[in-house]
C-alpha cells in the first residue's frame, strides 16, 4: 500500500459572506476521514488535489511540492481560499 499523508486544511483568504462561517485562519487536518465542521461544497473542490498531496503526488506548477497555494470554494460572490499542506500528525 502506497504511503498516506496527512494534509493541513487553511483559509487563507475569505472575501464576503461564507454562509458556513469559515474566516482566514481557520484550520482542518484531513488524515483517513473528512474534517468535521468544513463546508460540504468546498471539501469537494478541495477533495482532487488533496488525495493528490495525500498520496505524495506533486504538480508541476507548483513551487513547493509539500503545499498547494490556494483553491477557492464555489462560491464566486463570496470565495473563501484554501491552501493545502501535507504535515506529519
């Protein structure tokens, strides 16, 4: 079996008002299981690039292979920003 990595979940950005209430700093730790109290809809714009840094993939784009900058959830009024970081729990 493939090696699995644990991965940091952080707003780093949030412009509006996010109805799941998530503001800049806010933290997740994603290891076998969803985080709880993350927003559905933006756990599954993260959800491609976190199984990629969970099984040590890296993108070719990206300066830091341990840390994806940033994705945005779906909601284009009110964007809340994502950076995602593989850690060791």
């Amino acid at each position: 079996m493939a090696k699995r990595y644990n991965v940091k979940v952080k707003v780093v950005k949030q412009v509006g008002h996010c109805a799941a209430e998530h503001k800049v700093g806010d933290e997740f730790f994603i290891t076998s299981k969803t985080p709880g109290g993350m927003c559905l809809s933006a756990f599954a714009a993260l959800y491609p690039t976190l199984r990629v840094l969970q099984f040590g993939g890296t993108f070719p784009w990206v300066k830091d292979p341990e840390v994806y900058p940033g994705i945005a959830c779906p909601d284009a009024e009110n964007p809340v920003v994502f950076e995602m970081r593989r850690v060791e729990l």
